[in-house]
C-alpha cells in the first residue's frame, strides 16, 4: 500500500467472467516508480500479458486517475483508459476530461481493473468505495446519449452526489476496432479502439457518483506555492489566459487558420498541405477559414462548459441546424475540435463547417473516434477515385458530407460492405484491398491534423508514437508553431529527435499526473515538481520527474517491443517520405528526413533498431517480463518471442 498523499490507496479488480469484485491498494514502489493514471495503468495492462487477444476476455481495461487527479491543481480533470489496442495491437492509453475522473477520486478510487467478459451485458456502479455490476440488457444497442440519460436517471445518487456516465455506444457493442468511450454525452476516450475492448466485455457503461471531497495536499505550503504559480502563468501565456488566450477564446480550433497559413495542414488525404493549394489545384471552393475556431465563435457557438479546475473553458459547444435529405437535424453538441473538424472537413475534401458539427455528433451518440472515422472516409474515397473499391456495392465521392453523415451510422452498425470494410480500420482497409499507399496511418492508427512535410517534429513523434499516429505523446507544434518553451523552424529535421523525446518524456508525466496537457502551453517541469511534490509528500527533483517519463514510455516501448514492433514500425504514410508527394505553398518541395530523425531519436533513447536493450530496462529498474533479449551493442536483433 502506498501513504503518498493524493492516492486513496484504493483499486477495485472486477472479473466480469464471474461478476466478482475484490479491492486492493496501490503497491508504494509502483506509485512511486510509475507516478499513476498513465504509468500505473500500462503496468496493470502489462501485467495481463503483452501476447494477449485485444478482443479476448484475456486483456485488461483500466480507468485510472493519477495523485493529482481531483485536487485544487489547475485542469486536474483527466482521466485514463488504457488497454491493448485492437486498432494497432500495441498498448495504449486515451484519456478524456470532463468529471469522471476527479468524481472516481472523490468516489474513493485511484483505479478500476476490469478484467473477463460478461455473458451479457452489464454496467458498473461506482459509488463510496465500492462497486457493483447491474444488468445492462435493457440498454443495449442504445447510442452513448440515450444512455447516459438512462442510466442518468436510473442510478440515482444520495443528496448533494453527483453522476458521470462513461459509456459506448453501437460503435463498441459491434467491435468497430476505432470505437471510443464517450464521458457526458460529448467527451471521448476516443483513440485506440477503447471502446472496443470495453464492448468485447459486454460492459456497456461504468457509472460514477460522489460527492466532492477533494484529496488534502501533504505539504500544503509546497503545493500552494507550485498552484499559485502554474495559476500565474496560466494567466498570463497568450494560448492559455482564461477569456483572452487563444485556446481559451477559440478552443483547439485556433490551431485550423494556423494550419493553414503555415501549409501544414493535410488536405484531400494529405494530398495537400493546404486547402488553398487544394482549390487552386483543382478548382473547388474549399476554405479551411469556414471551419476555424473564429468562425465557429462567431456563427454557432452557444456556450463554453468546462472541466474540473480549469479556467481556460476550451470546450466550445455549438449548435446548428442542417437539412439533410429533407429532414431538419438540430444539433448540439461541444466537440468542435480541431482535429475532429480537419478530419471530416479538409481531409475528406470539403469545408461545410455545420455539416461537420452533425458528422461530429453522430461520432460521438454512435462512439466512433472522429479523427479515425474522418480519415477512414478520406481514404475510402481516394480508393473509389482509383477504382479499388469497384467490387464493393457502393462508392463514396470526395466532400459528399450527406453520405458521410450516414455512413457513420452504418459503421457503427457494420451495416453493409463498405460500413464493415471500414469498422475494421486502415490496416484492415488496407490488407482487405492492397491500399496502404491510400493510408495516412502509423501502427495502424490515423494521423491528426499536422503535416510532417511542414512540421518535420511531428513526423517523428508520429512514427515513434507508442499507441500509432498521435500528436499528443510529443506535441511538438508547441515548439513549431507556438514558440513554447521556444521557438524552433518547423522545416529544420535536425535535432528534432531530440525534442521529441523530451516533449514524450514530459507528457507521460502529466498524462500520470493526470491533469490536461494544455496546462504544458504554460506550465512547465518547474510547477509539476512543486505540485506533485506538495500533493504526495515527496521530495522529487526536475530529474526525478523526468526520469520516471522517460520510463513510463519505456516501458510502452517494452510492451510493443514484446509483441514484435521495432524500427520498421516506426515508419510514416509514403506519401509524406521523399519518393511521395512534396508540399505546397509555404512547405513546396518538402519532404520529412525521417531516417536522418529516427537515427537521432534511437540515440537519443538508447534503443536499438526501436527494440529497448535489457540494459535500459535495468538502467531505468524496470522489473517486469522477461527482456527483450537485445543488448545495446545489438543491431537488428528481434525481440524475443516470450
């Protein structure tokens, strides 16, 4: 057990095979090594065994908040979800904001564990330390909405206790291998394929209620003075400053016009690097403007909810009114996310900006991640284009938005050929048709809504991203776009290796704490330590903290490595590589070196070919499985195969 302030020393482990719950605490070395959410939730992942069936009873799903989760710390309102990934076999986590992570600590847990399968459906409730399985037949098939007001209803929580629901929808119950769990109607878990796992349990939902009792720091004058100075730089950075702040103004939607005025941003497929260059090409009328987060401001927006201790309130909720055949559709929804918009607008080929809020909507009442469905469309419709789905009984045409917001539904539902080709993802796509030059994916997940060609940091983080292609293990437009902690030339490869070891490093760190990356725009290692510190009791340095991120990120590499990923997984989509096709506008003529990248990132690390040698794991006192088998002065030696 551990007496580090910040934990309630309290796991629950559900067999859901058998319908038993039994509770145990957080071993002290793990919280200690390990940190929480993040870290802690890898090593019980771990521990279920590298080799097993993503889909079997055999792989574990946790929901796991970290010491800093539901305290006074600014944007401590995260929680993580980590599992094997049935999109790309490796280990990930997805995290989401909201109140169900702060409400799990408050309901007296740093974790759930859920282990088995169900033989039928069933739901979770969680309330004062404890947890109880119920039957979830009578909601099954229902989208994420109707079940959280379901359940919302169902599970009535004492006075003055409050509920968050984390459910699937369709999307889960079917395996679509992108399906997300979705938090308070419009919140996602949303990459890796979370929700899949959770509907191969057949647990439809886990419910939470509590009250608000918020962990007391252990030195409270360390922890105050480490919050009043994160509060002070939150205030004052020009992305984070609460009304004034771009991030807090516009949501993550700034980013879309800067994408665009740097030729960053992927476009037809990443055919393009701009919709500029897109309708100049080809003469459509595409402007990426008519989706940004200023126009969503001004047009649609209708309120700004936020998170638990957050002032920045980037969440902006929208609603819109769109006739699809015939039909009026009212929508409200607040996931009009930057990454969400590019993918089913620039990338699938059209900016219809309220098309796209009801394409979003139905991602989230079906339980679809919107980055993977968008460039699932996208990459079905440069397929059509080339005639590679001919034996399939439809087609789908660029910016046809009435099919695609259909379409969605029918994924969820694997409802026809086309739906059920793409519930299985872009490796699955792409084996299923010999289609990987159309696929914008790494480790079998789609990239967001930076193009390598411009953003050469984004490149490699892509490529050495340990759950496929993600800007958020190592956000390094940070450093290229926003200048933070300083500014470095987004088309310069070199020492870009470097930096995103470090950007990986310090967001498997947060992502432990668990508190929203955003606070990064301003925070830095200096705050973590003093609130960490303050919170747990400890006496931490810089180094310390950085040494438990690299880690925790050693040990997903370890995981991966264990199930056979090394440096030729490490890769990015052709089209982005020097024999693919060059950038456009402010990025003509680029490419991304990765090679050059990789070779100093592997340094870097110390890793060979991808594999981490035993000596690291020794280095770095991780304890767990049996090695790789590799020894630094290896080159091209597989990882062992138990």
């Amino acid at each position: 057990m551990t007496d580090l302030g910040g934990f309630r020393d309290h796991v629950a482990h559900v067999d859901l095979t058998d319908g038993d719950v039994s509770y145990a605490g957080v071993d002290d070395e793990d919280a200690r090594k390990y940190i929480g959410a993040r870290g802690l939730g890898v090593k019980y992942v771990f521990e279920a065994g590298p080799d097993v069936d993503p889909m079997g009873p055999e792989n574990r799903l946790c929901f796991m908040n970290g010491p800093l989760t539901g305290t006074q710390t600014v944007m401590s309102g995260r929680i993580a979800v980590t599992t094997k990934s049935p999109l790309t076999g490796t280990v990930t986590d997805s995290h989401h904001g909201g109140w169900s992570g702060a409400r799990l600590k408050w309901a007296g847990f740093d974790g759930l564990v859920f282990d088995g399968a169900s033989d039928h459906p069933v739901y979770a409730v969680v309330e004062d330390g404890e947890v109880e399985l119920r039957d979830a037949r009578h909601i099954s098939g229902y989208g994420v909405h109707d079940t959280i007001d379901t359940l919302d209803d169902e599970v009535d929580g004492s006075v003055g206790r409050n509920v968050s629901v984390m459910a699937i929808g369709p999307a889960g119950e079917n395996g679509v291998k992108y399906a997300c769990i979705v938090n308070e109607d419009d919140r996602a878990s949303g990459r890796g394929g979370t929700g899949a796992v959770m509907g191969s349990k057949n647990l439809k939902a886990v419910v939470v209620k509590s009250g608000t009792k918020m962990p007391k720091p252990a030195e409270p004058e360390t922890f105050q003075e480490g919050y009043q100075q994160a509060m002070q730089v939150i205030q004052e950075s020009d992305v984070t400053a609460p009304n004034e702040g771009g991030l807090s103004l516009y949501g993550t939607n700034v980013l879309m016009n800067a994408g665009e005025e740097m030729d960053g941003l992927p476009t037809k497929n990443g055919k393009y690097t701009s919709t500029a260059a897109f309708s100049e090409a080809e003469g459509v009328d595409v402007d990426a403007e008519r989706v940004s987060g200023e126009n969503v401001r001004e047009n649609i927006l209708v309120d700004e909810p936020t998170c638990h201790s957050c002032p920045v309130a980037c969440k902006k909720e929208v609603e819109v009114s769109v006739t699809h055949k015939g039909e009026e559709l009212n929508v409200r929804t607040e996931s009009y996310e930057y990454e969400s918009a590019y993918a089913l607008g620039p990338n699938s080929a059209h900016t219809e900006r309220d098309e796209i809020a009801v394409m979003i909507e139905r991602c989230n009442d079906t339980g679809v991640d919107t980055i993977e469905m968008g460039n699932m469309m996208a990459m079905a419709m440069e397929m059509s284009e080339e005639g590679k789905l001919d034996d399939l009984d439809e087609q789908l045409d660029w910016g046809d938005t009435e099919r695609m917001i259909d379409l969605i539904d029918e994924v969820a539902h694997r409802d026809g050929e086309l739906a059920d080709a793409l519930a299985e993802g872009a490796n699955g796509l792409a084996e299923r048709f010999d289609a990987h030059d159309n696929s914008l994916a790494v480790k079998g997940q789609t990239i967001p809504a930076y193009d390598p060609r411009c953003m050469k940091g984004m490149g490699i983080a892509y490529a050495t991203s340990n759950r496929g292609a993600c800007h958020l293990r190592a956000y390094t437009p940070a450093a290229e776009i926003l200048g933070i902690p300083q500014k470095v030339d987004p088309y310069e490869h070199e020492g870009k290796g470097e930096l995103t070891v470090t950007f990986q490093d310090l967001h498997a760190i947060s992502d432990s704490f668990d508190i929203c990356k955003f606070n990064a725009f301003a925070e830095g290692i200096e705050e973590y330590v003093m609130q960490y510190n303050g919170m747990t009791g400890r006496d931490v340095t810089e180094d310390d903290l950085f040494e438990a991120g690299e880690r925790i990120y050693t040990l997903e590499r370890y995981y991966n490595n264990l199930n056979g990923f090394d440096a030729a997984d490490d890769s990015l989509p052709a089209r982005f590589l020097e024999d693919g096709i060059p950038g456009q506008g402010a990025s003509e003529g680029e490419y991304c070196e990765l090679p050059e990248m990789k070779e100093e990132y592997y340094e870097v690390r110390g890793w060979v070919d991808g594999v981490v040698p035993d000596e690291k794991l020794a280095e770095l006192d991780i304890e767990i499985g049996p090695g790789t088998g590799v020894s630094s002065g290896d080159s091209g030696v597989a990882p062992a195969d138990d």
